[in-house]
C-alpha cells in the first residue's frame, strides 16, 4: 500500500497519522493538511488553488486563453502567471491578485514572455521571454525558440535582460532565497543544463554537466539544496542536489515519471507532476527521504501539473 491510494482525506489523515508500509510518510514541523498549491488544470489551462484536504479547486482565472506557471509572491497576496489572452495571442507576465481578482498585464511584447518567479522580496519578477529570437508565433518556427532571461518590476517597470546567448535557449528559472542570484535552465544542443546568475547578469556558473536532460530547477527555502527533473536515471524522475551541483541523489527512483518539482515553504515537502496513476497529478512527498510514500493531491479528470505553494 502506498499513501497516494485511497480517498484524498483518508490519504491526508494516513500521512498526519504516519504511514510506515513505505517509510515515514511526513517530516516533523510544518502539516501538508491545509497547504494549499496553485496549479494547472485542464485544457485550455486555467491557473487553479488546492487547500490540501479539500475534494476540489477554486478556479483563479476562468478565462478562455490558456493560463499558464503560476507563481506566488512572496507575501502570499498575489500570483503571477503567463497567458495568451492577449489581443495578439503570444503569451506575456500577469499578475493577480491571489483571489483571482485584479489581473494586470505585466509585460506587452509581440513575442512570448513567459515563466515568471517572484524574487524574496517581492520587488522582481523575473521570466524568459523570445522577444530577441526570431521565433514567430504565426509560423511556430520551433527551430528559432530561444529564450533569454528578463527581470522586471512587480509593477511593470524597469525592465532587464540578464543573459545574452542567441545560441542557446534559456528556460525555468527561480530565485535564490537571498535574492542575489537566480538558477535557471539552459538548454544547449538539444541538452537541458542547470546554470546560476547574479542578478545584474554577471558571475554566471554552470551547475549541472551530464549528457542527459536537466530542467524545472526549484531552490530550497534554506538556499542549500536544488530540487529539478532529470533523465539521468533512465526515465524523468525528481532530484536533489546541493546548491554547487554537488551529491545529487534520486527522490523519486520507482517506476513512474515525475517532474516540475517545488519545495514546501518548511522545506520538508516535495511537489511534482506525474502520470502514475493515469492522469497527470500533483504529488508530494518528504524531501529527505527518497523512495518514501508519497501522497496524491490532486484527482480531477484530466491534467494537472504545475505546482507551487503557497507561502
């Protein structure tokens, strides 16, 4: 038996009780019971907020387009998403209030800016974005898609390239809890590598450097640990590594494939996407004890992914 079967709310009593057939099943300190994520779900997505326990979502965004990566700020009040409800369909920065309310559209560019993550403090918002590529949304010229990263104010001013690689695409990226750099994807001849940055775009230092596929890189609320998805093991699963690429080690070694990590405000959780039981869910499970139980958060028809806590 694992804590992911069964009934949500009998699930979430098994794992604030303790679950032992696969291992301990919670870590001391912060309850999953009540979390809540924010997440995607359906198709077209619509960005949606799960408390833990409850049998069903609140819709945030309710909009035709397809909404995508939110993001939560720092202090909990808003969430920023991308979106291609625009007039001219590519997709740029939104920012809501965490009700849904309020949306204001933080970036207005004819090519795709996307991804956003909050920096600590609140002030940044920090994206990839095509605008320097000569991919078209019209003609859909995969070949041109190359992202480099921007930060912008929450309020949409103040806009900033940091990267400058025309030759590489730069994808998924999150701040540190310092706010001093940020760690992000690049993908070079067709190979996802985890690289870091100052946040004025200097000092860059290459994290990750194997022949496999690295991405979706989510730093831990200490700064110590990088949680990310890989191919290395043979099938997409859920690593950990030290913040300098050191010691990485497999969380999620079963037989399913997992992806798009987030870290518990506590940084005692994992959360992640995976098709294990059919569908595309959310998940969780301890971050210090891979292998271990892990426990299904979502059960709506359909795809889910995409997660992120709320503070």
């Amino acid at each position: 038996m694992r804590c992911g079967h069964g009934g949500l709310i009998a699930a979430v009593s098994a794992l604030i009780m303790g679950c032992t057939a696969d291992g301990p099943a919670r870590t001391e300190g912060w309850s999953l019971a009540g979390a809540r994520i924010a997440y995607l779900s359906g198709a077209p997505s619509e960005v949606v907020v799960l408390t833990v326990g409850d049998t069903m979502p609140v819709n945030l965004t309710r909009h035709p387009a397809a909404d995508g990566f939110p993001a939560w700020s720092p202090d909990g009040r808003r969430i920023a998403f991308d979106s291609d409800r625009g007039e001219e369909g590519n997709r740029d920065i939104y920012v809501m209030e965490a009700d849904g309310s309020r949306v204001v559209r933080l970036t207005t560019h004819p090519n795709y800016d996307m991804i956003p993550a909050w920096s600590p403090d609140g002030r940044w918002v920090a994206f990839t974005s095509l605008r320097d590529s000569r991919f078209d949304p019209a003609l859909k010229n995969m070949d041109e898609f190359k992202g480099e990263l921007y930060v912008v104010k929450a309020d949409g001013s103040g806009l900033r390239r940091l990267t400058h690689t025309p030759d590489t695409h730069e994808k998924s990226v999150e701040w540190y809890p310092d706010g001093r750099r940020l760690v992000f994807t690049r993908v070079i001849d067709g190979k996802g590598q985890l690289f870091s940055i100052a946040i004025d775009g200097s000092d860059e230092r290459r994290l990750t450097d194997d022949p496999y596929f690295d991405d979706a890189p989510s730093v831990s609320p200490d700064g110590r640990r990088i949680a990310f998805h890989s191919l290395r093991g043979g099938r997409q699963d859920i690593w950990i590594m030290n913040a300098d690429g050191t010691e990485a080690e497999n969380l999620t070694p079963g037989p399913d494939e997992e992806y798009g990590p987030a870290w518990s405000p506590d940084g005692a959780w994992i959360c992640y996407t995976s098709p294990r039981d059919g569908d595309l869910d959310i998940y969780a499970m301890p971050a210090d004890q891979p292998g271990a139980a892990e426990i299904r958060l979502t059960r709506t028809v359909g795809l889910d992914m995409g997660c992120a806590w709320e503070p």
